[in-house]
C-alpha cells in the first residue's frame, strides 16, 4: 500500500516536480489530472525534480472522470481553503489519496460539494489566500504517514564522518 497525491490541472512545472521528488522520497504515488499546464518533458519540471524523476510512480489521466473510473473505492480527501474541516481531523488511510487543486483557483467547488466530507484545510491567516502547491502537499502528505507510523521510511539517520 501507499499514499497518493493527486493533482487536478496543475499549472506550475516546478510545483509538480517538487511534488514528484517528495513523492519518490516518501514511496508515494503521484496522479496527474489534465489538461497540465505545462509539458512532462519540460526541463523546468526534471528540474525541480533533480534526478529522481525517473524513480517516481506516476499515472496521467485525461479528465477527473478518467481518474475516478481508474480508481474505483479511492478513498479521496479534498485539500481546499473552503473546508471548515481541518486535515488533522481525519485519520488517513494507509493508501489514501490526497488531491489538490490547481494553483489559480483549486478544486472546482463542483467537484468539492459531492465530496465535503472528505475536504480539508491546511489553518493559516486570513491575509493569504492559499499556500504554495508543493508545500501543502508535503505538510499534509507529512500527516498522513506520521498517522501510519512514516510506513517503511527511514527513521533515522547516519552521521558520515562523526559519531554521537
């Protein structure tokens, strides 16, 4: 089993390709939703995702439809600044899926509404409209494998010259 980040229409090469490179540390599957705004070749997204791009475990759907025919009984939490709920609250699965919305307006409130019980939000003031895609995938990907023991991650680390 694994989590799953899903990106509806991303926008940004480098916000997908830092997604990529945390999903790839993390053993995570990454699930992109077209149209992207940018090609999967571009060097701006290789980039961003060093070279760990080719490790990363990624499907490309079509349409929202297409990723939901694909993964039929995907348990999908919503991350969206319109949630009261925050992504604290719930207790991730060990192949939840986490989905976000593109970096200039989200998820569309038509798909939120089928889904409001599984929406969450990330707290922050009322002086900023959202948080940085790739950032708010890692706190709440971040939250999802603390709530499943960080499965089958390194738990600590190796000093290379010094002991303590």
């Amino acid at each position: 089993m694994a989590m799953n980040i899903v990106l509806l229409e991303p926008e940004i090469p480098a916000n997908t390709g830092n997604i990529g490179r945390t999903c790839v540390a993390t053993g995570t599957r990454l699930h992109l939703i077209k149209p992207l705004g940018f090609s999967l070749d571009e060097k701006q997204l290789k980039r961003a995702g060093m070279d760990y791009w080719h490790k990363l475990d990624v499907s490309v759907y079509i349409n929202f439809e297409d990723f939901l025919n694909k993964n039929i009984g995907a348990h999908i939490y919503m991350a969206t600044t319109k949630s009261k709920k925050l992504y604290t609250d719930v207790k991730f699965e060990t192949d939840s899926y986490i989905m976000f919305g593109k970096e200039s307006a989200g998820i569309p409130e038509e798909i939120l509404i089928q889904h409001k019980e599984d929406c969450i939000r990330i707290p922050m003031l009322d002086e900023i409209r959202s948080l940085n895609l790739s950032n708010s995938a890692a706190i709440v990907l971040y939250e999802a494998l603390r709530q499943n023991n960080f499965m089958n991650m390194q738990l600590q680390g190796d000093l290379h010259r010094l002991s303590w």
